[in-house]
C-alpha cells in the first residue's frame, strides 16, 4: 500500500512541476580528510557517530539562508515564503520503500545537534518510530543516492516544496590541481550534487546559484574546524540571541547566525559559540546580562556547544 501511495505521489509531482536539473562536481577532498581525523574522538565525546551527511545537511542550510526563494513552497497560484528552514532527509526503509523525516530549523543546529539530529531520525526510521510530525513540515528535501553508488540522479521534488538535492557517490579521481608553479595531476576526492527545481518558480539563475553555493561551502571546509559546535564555519559564525521585553509584560525571543566582527545588537543578551576576545569583551553584551556573562565567560563552552543550546529560555530564567 505505501509503495502504491509513493508512486502516485511521485507521478503527481511530476505532473504538477516543470522539473529542471542543475548538476555541479565538488572536491571535497578536505572534508574526507577532516572527517578521518575527528571521527573517532567525535564518536567518544559525542556518543554519536559523524558520517557526512549532517556536513551536507549544514551547507544546505547555509544555502537557504542566503536563498530565501528557494525555501518556499507552491499553492495552486500562491507563493508561500517559509519562514523556518525544515530540512527533509529521503531515509530508505528494510523494505525498500522510503520515507522523509525532517530536521526542524536545520539552520539553528550546530555540527554537533545536526549529527545527533540525523542519526536519530534515520535510526528510528529504520525501526518504523518516527511520529507524525517528524515527517511534517519540511521546506526542502536532500537525497542520498551515493549510498548505493549512483554517481548522481534526477530526483522527484517533495510537493509542495521547489527543490531537492541529490548527493552522489564520493569517488577518488585524478584531478587537474591548479597552483603557484603550474597544474599537476593529484588524486582528489569528488561527488556530485544534482539539485532538481520547480522551473514554474525556480528560474535557472536562482537554481545554478543555489548549488553553487552548497558547493563552494563544502569545498571552503575548514581542514582545522573544531567539533564541539563552537566554529560553525570557516569565518567564525556564532549564533546570538535576543530577547526583548515590551512595556505590557510580553517577551519576545530570537536567535540567528552572525560573524563575530560584527557589531553586536543592543537587544543582545546572550552569544552562543564565542570565539574571540573582540565579542567576549563587548561592552554592550557584558551590560546587558552580567549573570549570563559570567557563566558563559567561566565555561570552557562545552556544555553550551554540545548540542542545540536553548538561551532565549536560559534567558529568561535568569532575568526573572
């Protein structure tokens, strides 16, 4: 019966979406390096293990973040901007039919929360534990066929979403390295990313760009990046939080991504992943919550870093 419904679905889909593909090859050569060397560690302090797919699931977040159009969805001659980033991940079931858990605000996790946040849906999709809303709600979806070799696919778009990405196999190839003293031959290691898009609403440009930037952040890997959550990205991304208080009692909360060189809100009273002297010193922040500052000051962050970190809440307990 669930192969049945899949089918329809998929044939529906196609009907309804004019589907277009986008393909681009990436190097993800210091990605398999890096993952080699923390995996271990990864799995001893996390209790986790770090396989690629949440390295994926961040970059394309990262990418819906810049691309708000592709993070969307279609209703009839309605255009719905999603504000929350629901990232759906195609897991393949024991009896060959699939199904699409999705990572809730997919761009609110750190390495560490995103890799938590995959094994656990795939595991207990696997073991049929999933509830209802665990395959609700999803803005985008990410399929990955290089777990059965396929070099790259032409994927069927979630409806009502407006795009999905495909994951090819990872291959060593010998490759054209360009530097300094001239081109050489060096094996490299290499995937592809397919993105299928709804053409009614994703014109080429929006799709190409879109993958492209998922590819150029993979490619950008920081060889040196920590685990613990605390460099969320090569140029030092930290995540801060603001809460507001309004004359009558209402409180109002948010999080989202900043670099560190820029200047912090007056309204911010919490930083999540500090990484610099700069921010840590930052009179404004220091003022407005010294109890939240100490805290955070006298932590080695580990414990806020462990996992996604509520401080909105932590805020809010404290200030009461």
């Amino acid at each position: 019966r669930m192969g049945k419904l899949i089918a329809q679905y998929m044939v529906d889909s196609v009907r309804i979406s004019a589907h277009v593909q986008s393909f681009i090859e990436v190097d993800v050569t210091n990605i398999v390096n890096w993952r080699n060397k923390v995996k271990t560690a990864f799995e001893k302090r996390e209790g986790e293990k770090l396989t690629f797919t949440p390295i994926f699931m961040e970059a394309v977040a990262v990418a819906l973040k810049k691309f708000p159009m592709m993070n969307i969805s279609v209703d009839g001659d309605t255009i719905i901007k999603k504000k929350n980033i629901n990232i759906g991940m195609a897991a393949a079931l024991h009896d060959g039919n699939l199904i699409v858990p999705v990572i809730k605000n997919a761009d609110q996790l750190n390495l560490v929360g995103m890799a938590k946040a995959v094994n656990d849906l795939a595991t207990r999709s696997r073991e049929n534990k999933l509830k209802p809303d665990e395959i609700k709600e999803g803005t985008y979806t990410v399929t990955n066929v290089g777990t059965f070799g396929s070099v790259f696919g032409t994927p069927i778009i979630n409806q009502p979403q407006v795009g999905i990405l495909a994951l090819g196999a990872i291959r060593k190839i010998p490759s054209v390295i360009e530097t300094d003293e001239g081109d050489f031959i060096g094996i490299r290691s290499k995937m592809f990313l397919s993105h299928s898009y709804d053409h009614r609403v994703v014109n080429g440009a929006l799709g190409g760009m879109f993958v492209k930037t998922v590819a150029d952040y993979l490619e950008a890997w920081d060889i040196n990046r920590e685990t613990t959550g605390i460099n969320v990205a090569k140029d030092r991304i930290v995540e801060i939080a603001i809460l507001k208080v309004y004359p009558n009692g209402n409180k109002e909360s948010k999080t989202w991504l900043v670099n560190p060189e820029m200047q912090i809100p007056e309204e911010v009273i919490a930083v999540h992943g500090i990484t610099n002297e700069k921010v840590a010193n930052e009179p404004t922040f220091k003022e407005l919550s010294k109890e939240i500052y100490k805290m955070i000051k006298d932590s080695d962050l580990g414990g806020f870093n462990s996992d996604r970190f509520d401080i909105p809440l932590l805020a809010e307990e404290m200030l009461r």
